[in-house]
C-alpha cells in the first residue's frame, strides 16, 4: 500500500485555492482565537470571527474527501467572566454550510 503525504504551510485563503476538490483525508487547524496574537494575526473580535472564518471553512469543505476528518482546535473569548459565543454560532453557520458535528 502506498501512502501519500502533502503537507501545506501558508495563508489558507491562498493554499486551499491549489488544492483540488475532494482530495484531502485529514484537516488539522489550529486557527487564531478571538482578539489574540494582535500583533501577528491582526486580532480578529469576536463579533467578526464567524464572518471571517466562513470563507475559509467552505475551501475547506471543498477539499475535504467525504469519508475525510477535520479537526478544529479552537476556544471561547472569556471578557469578564463570561465566554463569548463566537464558538458555538461558528458550529452553528459550519452545519449550514454542510458540515457535520460528531
């Protein structure tokens, strides 16, 4: 059996425009959290966090065998002793889009 690996490191709004359609078995993202890394990220707020990573969530579904894992490492804003829902309205839109929730 062989096994072929690619492993792609870069702005995923470019890279994913490379990848061919149903072609990938496994997405691991670590993407950046809510008004954190300002300075190397640009902070996104967390009122715009869905609207930003939507775009990038349909690329990733394009390129997403069917019998493909995606992992998504990712955790609420707390502001004040209160988590912010960011988190679960992305879940929310990601299953209007065609995602599963498992």
């Amino acid at each position: 059996m062989e096994i072929k690996t690619d492993l792609y490191l870069g702005d995923s709004k470019e890279v994913l425009k490379k990848i061919p359609g149903n072609s990938v078995d496994l997405i691991f993202t670590s993407p950046p959290y809510a008004d954190q890394r300002k300075n190397t990220y640009g902070g996104i707020h967390p009122d715009k966090y869905v609207e930003w990573f939507l775009p990038i969530s349909e690329q990733l579904l394009r390129v997403l065998k069917p019998t493909g894992s995606f992992v998504l490492n990712i955790k609420e804003r707390v502001t004040n002793g209160e988590r912010n829902t960011y988190v679960m309205e992305l879940i929310l839109e990601m299953r209007k889009q065609g995602w599963l929730w498992t």
